[in-house]
C-alpha cells in the first residue's frame, strides 16, 4: 500500500484488481453491503435493487426509496396495477397473502414512503435499514416468486395420472 497523506491504494494480489482507501474507508470498488437480489426477480426489478444496494453506505434514504420502486414494480409483476402500492397489497391480502409477506410488504412500502416524505423515520445514518429492507425484497421473491415457481415445476414433474387423481380428489372434496 502506498500512501500520499490519507489516501491509499492497494493492489489484490489475488485478482491485481485496485482498490482506493480514503481516511482508512474503502472508497473504490464501492463496498455494497447488502445481498445480492433474488435471481427470479424480472430484470427490471434486478436492476434497480442493484442501484439500491450500490448507494446503502452513500444515501440509505435513497437506497430505501429505489427498494420501494421494487416493491411496486414487483406488486405489477404479481398482477396488481401498481398505481397505489397499499391498494396493491390489500389486493393481495384478499388472494390468500401470508402475513408475514403482508407485513414484509408493508415494512417496505412505510420505509421507503418515509424516505422521501418527510414523517417520523430519519433513514440518514441508518444503512443497516436499508439492508434489510433489501433482505425483505428478496424474501418476497422467494415466497410469492421462486417457491411457486419450484412447486409448480415439480408438480409438473409428477406423472400425468396422478396428477388426474388429485384434481379428481379435490373436485370431489369440493362438492
């Protein structure tokens, strides 16, 4: 490490990649503190969780108002319109929502209106917020995205008589 006053440099000896060091803070590559986004997210969706986690350690208000515009994008991937994020999420409730997703959903839709109204949250210093509203994000995908998903690829899988008899099963328990 070289060192010109408080700014540093380092080279990786593993990848020769270079990091920059300011005051003893990593200031290059940016650190990103939060998960990864869950793979069966659209793009889209990818994309701006991507931005959101980019900018937690700079602007966690920033970060938790991207990780609202995931939530809303996300509730018009599930089949809501996505002009009004609580409608869209009563909507939800009404088809069978597990609480605790409902209560994922709204910690992320509060959180993130707070950040950019002003209201009673202060996200300014709080980047573990935004970490975890990042952590909630993919929680949601996972339950009302990747589980259906692995269910119904193995249902799928299942042969096609015994798939008849369960429906057959079910029509008649449902009379």
């Amino acid at each position: 490490m070289r060192n010109t006053g408080s700014l540093r440099y380092a080279q990786c000896t593993h990848c020769t990649d270079f990091s920059v060091w300011l005051d003893g803070k990593i200031i290059y590559p940016e650190a990103v503190i939060a998960p990864p986004p869950n793979s069966d997210l659209p793009p889209d969706i990818q994309a701006d969780y991507e931005e959101a986690a980019s900018i937690i350690t700079r602007s966690p208000r920033g970060a938790a108002a991207l990780l609202r515009l995931c939530l809303q994008k996300l509730c018009q991937h599930l089949g809501q319109p996505g002009k009004d994020l609580n409608k869209d999420i009563a909507a939800l409730v009404k088809q069978g929502l597990n609480p605790s997703i409902q209560q994922s959903l709204d910690i992320v839709r509060v959180i993130g209106n707070e950040a950019v109204h002003p209201g009673q949250l202060d996200l300014r210093d709080k980047q573990e917020t935004s970490v975890h509203l990042c952590r909630l994000i993919n929680i949601i995908a996972d339950a009302m995205i990747t589980q259906p998903k692995l269910i119904k690829e193995l249902y799928d899988g299942l042969p096609e008589t015994k798939r008849d008899q369960i429906q057959k099963r079910d029509a008649t328990s449902a009379t």
